[in-house]
C-alpha cells in the first residue's frame, strides 16, 4: 500500500472566494475518509465573527415598522445576519450605524456605513442592509459584533435591556464544502484515490486558511488518540471517576498546565506567527499575557490573519490580554 505521507496538495481552480484542491494519491479507501473529516470540520469548526444583537432608535420589538424605512424591522434584522465582519477583539464589540434620508432620493444602508473601527473589519462593505425612501426617515443602530464557533442561538439574556433585539449568529465563514473521489495512478499503483476538495468562504478568510485551520484542528485530535492509546499500551490507562478527588485532581493539573512554559515553537503555528513571536523575543506564549490587543497587533511581522490565529491561540491556553 502507497504510504500515507506520499499524496500532494494543490489549488487547481480559484473563483470569488472559492477554490479546488487537489489531494493525492492516496490507498483505496482514503480519499472517502478524509474528505469526509476534513468537510465536518470545516462546516463546524472554523471560529469567525457575526452579528448577534441589534439595537435600532425608535424601535421596541423586530414585529414593528418604521416610517421612510422599505423594509420592517424583521426583515432588517435578518438582513444584518448577511453582514460579513472580522472581530480581531475576543470581547463582543459595539459599533453603530447613522444614515439619514435624502428629499427626492432613495438612500441605501450598506454594511459600509457602519462606523469604523480599530478592531473590525467589514468584509462585504457593499452589501445593502436597508434602504430609506423619505428626507425625513433615519436609521441609526447599535450594533453588537461576537466571535464565536458554528451555530448560535439567539441570546435571550440580550432582552433585558430595552429594544434590544438578540440575533441568532452561524459564526463558521466557510459556506460550502464539496468533494469528489476520481482514480490515480503512481507506476504499476493503479487503485489509488485523488481527492477533489472545493471550499468557498464568505470572504473573512480564504480556502487556504481554512483548510490549514481545520487541518490543525484534526492533528490535534489524532495526536490526542496517540496519547492516550500510549498510556493505554503501557498500562496508564486514565480511569473516569465522578468524585470529590477526581475533581480535586483536575484542578491540581490545571494549575500546573497554567505555570508551565508554553514554548511558541512546540504550537504548530503558521511560520508568518512563528517568526514574528520568535523574533520579538516571545519564545513562552505566556509572556504576552497583560499585553495590550494594540501591543500583540503591532508586533513586527504580525499580519491581520496572524493576528487572528494569534487571538485564537490565547483563548485556547486562558491567555488574556487587556
């Protein structure tokens, strides 16, 4: 059988934020079996941004109208869940929109009118959210901007305060997944399987990205799998017991985890992170904790993309910044 560590990736075809991949060769079999853990974890796993509440002036409930506005407030609301944003804050962020009429005109509100921000980045600043159709119509909102993974219900909570209207949020940027297996050949090796991957995105981030994301998220679960096979094969098998001491126990090692070094070049991180945290002296992940977000963004060498992968780092290990 081929080894598994032989196959080759490469982009074959590229359009609006979407791309083909091809995987391979791969044994008989394999090309079924990756395509499906590597397109679960794409449509589930891959953290993005959304918006999930939404606060309009003049506006109590998402079942009221608005004079000027063309569409009711529902309809808006579910408008702002087309919004595409990149949240470089772990911290949910409030920004606001301010459009008012024009006499004789009909005035479109795009996502490109929402205000700027040193921590958002509006992907699709074209998009038209609403439109106002008198001189004396205005539409200004407070909008509430998260980061998260997968699917969000709305947060019920968010009501407490008045006219606020909770939003459910898909945080995943990748919209869609297809694979296909065809035949491949390596010398008298004829039984072989070429997977073609195509993934398109929303645009906050690229296939490629996506695809290095998800591939990291599968490593981390098979090197799990071999830990703990390892301790199993040497007779360390890890009992679960639902006590007092147990519990104790786990917080013990979480302590322990918190004091350790975590050394940047262990991580597995893009060599654009690796290199500008290894060139900045920050060989120990934990020495960025108490660092500002503007400090860790303006790292040298630190890219808008590294900067995200950076944030989802920190939030994995409890590291916060200020």
């Amino acid at each position: 059988m081929i080894s598994l560590k032989q196959f080759n990736i490469k982009k074959v075809q590229s359009a609006s934020n979407s791309d083909t991949f091809q995987i391979g060769p791969l044994p008989q079999g394999y090309g079924s079996t990756l395509g499906t853990f590597l397109r679960r974890t794409l449509l589930s796993s891959i953290p993005g941004s959304a918006v999930t509440a939404v606060k309009i002036e003049g506006v109590d409930h998402e079942y009221s109208s608005m004079d000027g506005l063309s569409d009711d407030v529902l309809t808006v609301a579910l408008s702002l869940k087309n919004v595409v944003v990149i949240s470089k804050s772990l911290d949910p962020i409030t920004v606001e929109i301010n459009v008012t009429g024009k006499n004789g005109q009909v005035v479109e509100v795009t996502a490109g009118d929402i205000e700027k921000n040193q921590n958002i980045e509006v992907v699709n600043p074209e998009y038209v959210i609403t439109r106002l159709t008198s001189a004396k119509a205005k539409f200004k909102a407070t909008l509430t901007i998260e980061r998260g993974v997968g699917y969000a219900l709305p947060n019920e909570d968010m009501r407490k305060e008045l006219g606020v209207l909770p939003l459910d949020a898909n945080f995943s940027p990748v919209k869609l997944v297809n694979y296909a297996i065809t035949p491949a050949r390596v010398g008298r090796e004829t039984e072989l399987d070429q997977l073609d991957l195509t993934i398109e995105t929303n645009g906050a981030v690229t296939s490629v990205e996506a695809l290095h994301v998800a591939s990291d998220i599968l490593a981390q679960m098979t090197n799990h799998l071999i830990t703990q096979t390892e301790q199993m094969l040497s007779g360390k098998e890890v009992t679960i017991a639902v006590n007092a001491m147990q519990k104790e126990q786990e917080e013990q090692a979480k302590v322990v985890v918190k004091e350790a070094p975590i050394k940047v070049a262990d991580l597995n991180l893009s060599t654009r992170l690796t290199n500008a945290l290894l060139k900045s002296n920050y060989e120990n992940l934990r020495t960025l904790e108490g660092l500002t977000e503007e400090e860790v963004a303006s790292i040298r060498g630190m890219g808008s993309k590294s900067y995200l992968e950076l944030l989802e780092v920190l939030k994995k290990y409890s590291i916060k910044l200020v």
